[in-house]
C-alpha cells in the first residue's frame, strides 16, 4: 500500500509540473492589470562548453586489435620465452622453433656455395689454356700464310692452321660461356643460402616492437604449419603507456570535431576521468540503419596501464569553449512575441532576443551568436548587457502565482572550471580506488 500511495504522488507531482510547464507555451499571459507578463532569462558571465558526447573502445596504438607475431616457417614450438602481460622490448626473442631441419638446409646450401666457387676457378683456368691455344693458332696461321704466299709450303698446310684457329676461337667462346655459367651457379647459390638463413632465422621468433603480450595462440610443443601467411603465435599491443579509444560520431557532429581538441572519457572499470586529445578524424564513412558515422581516434595517456584494450569509454569531445562569457539561455533565440506586445516598427532580420524597452514592451535586440552548449549561448559584439534580462516565454498564471515551477526550465550555469568534463560513472558514491 505504501508502495502504491508513494507512486501515486510521484505520478501527481510530475503531471502537475508537466501541465504547468505546457501552460507557459499557451495558458493565460496576462495579469491582475491586463498587462502581458513575461518570463525572462538573466544575461550573465559563465563557462560555455560545447561538447560532442560518443563512445568508443580503447585499443593499442597503431592498430585496434595489436600486433599479431608470427611463424614463417613450419616446425614445433620447443620453447615459449614470454606469457600474458609479459612486457618485451623490440627484437627479444618470443619463441623459438625447432632449427634442426632449416640448419641442415642452411650447411647444404652453403657447401654447393663453395662447390660453384670452385667450378668457377676451374672455368677460368679453361679459359686462360684456350686463350693460350688461340694465340698458338694465331701464329700458326700467319707462318703458314706467308709460306704458302711464297709457294714454300702446300696449301693444305694453311688450310689446316685456318682450320685450327677457328676450332681455337670456338673453344675460347665456349670456355667463356662455361665461366660465365659457373658464375650464375655461385649467385645462385649465394641466393639459396640466403634463403636458407633467413629460414632458419626465421626459427627464431623475436617481437618486433616494445609493448606487453595480450594474446598468446600455442603451447610449448605444439606444431606450427605456415602457408602463404603466418601463423599468428603471439599478439602484441604496443605500449600501453599510450592508449588509444577508437570512436564514431554521427556525419552531423564531426564537422565540429578537429585534430588536437581535448577530451575526456570515463570507463566503466575505474571511478575516474581520463584526459586525451583528438589525434585522427578518418573519412572511412560507415552507413548503418541509414545512420552515416565517421571514426575518430583518441590518443590518452594511460597512467598506471589501467586501461586495458576493449574496455569501453565514455568520451566528451570538446568542440569549443568559452570561459567567463556573456551568455544567455538558449530559449531566448526561440521566443516570439505577439505583436501587440512589442514596440511598433518592423523586426529586423537576423538572429535577436527581446528585452523590455522603454515603453514596457519588448523590443528586438541584434546579436552575435558564439560558443552554444545548446542550454546557453555566448553573446558576441554586445556590450552593456552584463545583468539584464532576456525574454523566453510568457508567464502562465499558476506560475505568476508562485504555485508550481516549471521543471523543464533549465537554471543558469555558475562559473565552473570543471565544465567540459565527462559525466560522474554511474553507482554513488563509493569510494575511489586507492591507486
């Protein structure tokens, strides 16, 4: 029964308040006297932050899921040198892989190496005996010539010298071609036993970079098979020290969002505000349910390594801000008198508020819009203003008697230098965790 009484006030009180705050948009505006009354809005100096609200998920630098270390080769784990949350630094050895085999290949590809060296001093000598043969042949060729000119020696004789230079020059080109195939061998070589090194390098898993193992994908003993990738063993975030929080913010907010602004997000694994700045905003535009949102990526420090990637957060990105403004509420720029409540003339176009004139109604004052947290607005180019008073609406006259107040009616901002902040996570006020 209490339950439902309580309930029932609840109901009451909230109808009450809405009907009241729906009665100053349309109910009774005037008073005892006739006269219009008016609700109206003070123009004072605050803190106006404009802020984009979003979530997003906290992530290693430079990639959303870490870096994934690999086996190139096939063979069996025989020794793992890191586990979870194991920091390494760029070039530790991880893992290692059975090197029997790839050494094997490496000592077998180096001594061809050394065979197709020494083929190629067999191949040059060759071509040395048959330069030497060549130049035999030469003055042969020419003695028996210049006798046969002489008719001192047959022509056969000369036939045979010309015959055997030219079988000379032909062993020269081949002895040449031999040394230039041999040469070939030995690069090819040179290439296997790289091939082979690398291989058996390859054996030996080291990290490629300084951070902290999040994952690991084998046991000790376990056969690793690669193909045309590697096989993932270990993954790897880059240090933590510096986080990321990868976000998406919908098409008409992220015209406002630029590289270097600064935010601030809660998780909800900590009872406390982190501190970061826009690094990216990419244009890889994804289209859900009709909805277009663009990725912005985060860059935080992370004191203690508290985060921990794929935690979730809570950002408010700060677009603008405007400390000890001139600033009214918003609803000011909404309101619209009825003609016989403002001073004759013609309105004058542009973006305006309405304040009381010298005849008591209410006339039309120019302004300059700044910095709007969509409560509050900065006013730019006024001066003067500081204390007076905008109108927002017409006074009902449950209002005007003092009987209900409007619960939709927002209350002006106090100087606030925490103002820009992420919201409080949910769950009281239990203590913070000592750190």
């Amino acid at each position: 029964m209490r339950s439902f009484r309580t309930g029932f006030i609840a109901k009451t009180a909230f109808a009450a308040a809405l009907a009241a705050s729906l009665g100053g948009c349309g109910g009774d505006a005037a008073g005892k006297d006739g006269k219009p009354r008016f609700r109206f809005a003070p123009i004072s100096r605050a803190d106006v932050v404009s802020m984009v609200e979003a979530t997003g998920t906290v992530t290693p630098r430079n990639t959303s899921k870490g870096i994934p270390v690999g086996a190139q080769v096939n063979g069996r784990i025989v020794k793992l040198f890191v586990d979870y949350n194991s920091a390494v630094t760029n070039g530790q050895v991880v893992a290692l892989i059975d090197p029997l085999i790839y050494d094997a290949a490496y000592k077998r590809e180096v001594a061809l190496l050394h065979v197709n060296e020494a083929n190629v001093k067999v191949r040059a000598a060759a071509v040395k005996s048959c330069e030497a043969e060549l130049v035999l042949a030469e003055k042969t060729y020419a003695r028996k010539k210049n006798l046969a000119e002489k008719s001192m020696a047959p022509i056969a004789d000369l036939d045979s010298a010309e015959e055997a230079l030219a079988k000379a020059k032909a062993s020269l080109e081949s002895a040449n071609a031999s040394l230039v195939s041999a040469k070939a061998s030995v690069e090819q070589s040179r290439a296997a036993v790289e091939n082979a090194k690398a291989n058996l390098d390859y054996c030996t898993i080291r990290s490629p970079v300084n951070g902290i193992v999040i994952d690991r994908k084998v046991e000790e003993g376990e056969t690793v098979v690669s193909s045309y990738n590697a096989v993932p063993v270990l993954t790897i975030a880059e240090d933590l020290k510096v986080v990321w929080v990868e976000a998406t913010v919908p098409e008409a907010d992220v015209g406002n969002i630029k590289a270097g602004q600064d935010v601030t997000f809660t998780a909800d694994a900590y009872r406390r505000r982190f501190k970061g700045k826009v690094k990216q905003v990419r244009k890889a535009a994804t289209t859900t349910n009709n909805v277009v949102t663009y990725p912005i990526i985060i860059e935080a420090e992370n004191p203690g390594e508290m985060l921990f990637p794929g935690m979730t957060a809570t950002l408010s990105i700060e677009t603008a801000r405007a400390d000890n403004a001139l600033a009214v509420s918003a609803a000011a720029f909404r309101f619209r008198p009825k003609d016989e409540d403002r001073e004759a003339g013609e309105v004058p176009r542009g973006r305006k508020i309405w304040i009381v004139g010298e005849s008591g109604k209410l006339k039309p004052l120019l302004v300059e819009e700044g910095v709007s947290d969509a409560t509050f607005t900065q006013l730019l180019g006024v001066d003067g203003l500081e204390g007076a008073q905008a109108a927002v609406g017409y006074e009902t006259a449950a209002s005007a008697a003092g009987g209900t107040t409007n619960p939709f009616k927002p209350k002006f901002p106090q100087r606030n230098k925490n103002r820009g902040t992420a919201p409080e996570p949910k769950g009281g006020g239990a203590p913070a965790p000592k750190m």
